[in-house]
C-alpha cells in the first residue's frame, strides 16, 4: 500500500509537471 502510494503519488508529481510544461509551450506560442 505505501509503496504504491509513493509511486502514484511520483507518477502525479511528474504528470503535473509534464502538464505544466506542455501548457508554457502552448502559452509561448499563443503568446507571440
């Protein structure tokens, strides 16, 4: 239980960083 706990919990810190990442692109873009 700990154990996937702690790789669900990486797997959604690392998601939200790709998300965050990919919405600056978006936002680079648009912004020009």
């Amino acid at each position: 239980m700990e154990l996937s706990g702690d790789v669900s919990s990486a797997a959604l810190e690392n998601a939200m960083k790709g998300h965050i990442l990919a919405k600056g692109e978006l936002v680079g873009l648009y912004g020009r």
